[in-house]
C-alpha cells in the first residue's frame, strides 16, 4: 500500500518540526560557533523542505483528472516501484555495507563515489549526470563531516594524499 504524496510530505514537515524544536534544545559547545544542534537542525530543515515539496507535488498531481475520470485515492496499492526502486533500494543497502566493510580499506571518497554513481545509474540518470552528482554529493558530504565537524572519515587509499 502506498500513502499518497501529500499524507507523507505532512509527516515529514511534521517529523522535521519536531527534530528542529529538539534539536534547538541540545547545549552549545564552548568557543564554537556551531554546537551539538547544527548537523540535526540541516536534517531537520531537509526533512520540512521535502515535505513541502511532496505535498505541492502531490496537490499539482491532484488538479490533474484521473485518466479513468475517478477521483485519487488517499491511499492506493501499487504492484511495483516505478523508476528502478526495487534495483535502487537495494543500493542503497549495499551503500550501506559498503562504507562499513570497504570503506575503511578503500576509504570513504572512493566507497561513496562509486556507491552513488551506481545509485544514480539505476535511477536513470545519463553517466555524466551520474557521475558529477555522485562526485558532488561525495565531496559535500566529506566537507561537512571531516572539514565542518571535524568527524574523521577513512581515507583508506588516499591516506597519503589528505
């Protein structure tokens, strides 16, 4: 069964208002301009923006007629996911147990790189749009974590290079 965009852009605005005002409570570290509240307050503004979006896609989806003249169902079972989700899903996971079993050998640019790349090829998109949006999100994410936070990422095989 799938919830429509709508009911599940609500929770997202709904679950991202909640982390915010939690998130606005953690203590702030000393001699920092940023405290404990920064990464989960980013999530929190995300996860309302996708909502947001989810429901204004779902509201422009509705104004539409239904090809069979009958109006759309809150909810509605679906027999498959569409754009190469099942594929996708499971790249996901094995993104996951990428960067847990190779990342620390190979490190995290290269494990993410070609994790999302690959993500990004199953969900159709052109290997050159693939590859500049999987090497931008690598490098973000890598900015944020080892340069803002100071979290410390593998480097694996470029442990002489950073």
């Amino acid at each position: 069964m799938k919830l429509t965009d709508a009911l599940l852009g609500g929770f997202f605005i709904l679950f991202g208002g909640v982390m915010l005002w939690m998130a606005s409570q953690f203590p702030s570290f000393q001699g920092q301009p940023y405290g404990a509240s920064f990464l989960p307050s980013i999530l929190a503004v995300g996860f309302v923006l996708s909502g947001g979006l989810l429901v204004l896609r779902d509201v422009r989806v509705r104004r539409l007629p239904a090809p069979d003249g009958v109006s759309r169902p809150i909810f509605a079972f679906v027999s498959d996911l569409k754009n190469g989700g099942t594929p996708a899903l499971l790249a996901v996971l094995g993104n996951i147990l990428a960067q847990i079993f190779l990342a620390p050998s190979l490190g995290f640019l290269p494990v993410s790189l070609v994790g999302l790349c690959v993500l990004f090829l199953l969900l159709r998109l052109s290997f050159v749009k693939s590859f500049i949006l999987a090497l931008a999100v690598t490098l973000v994410c890598w900015w944020m974590f080892a340069g803002l936070l100071r979290v410390p990422l593998p480097r694996g095989l470029l442990e002489g290079v950073l």
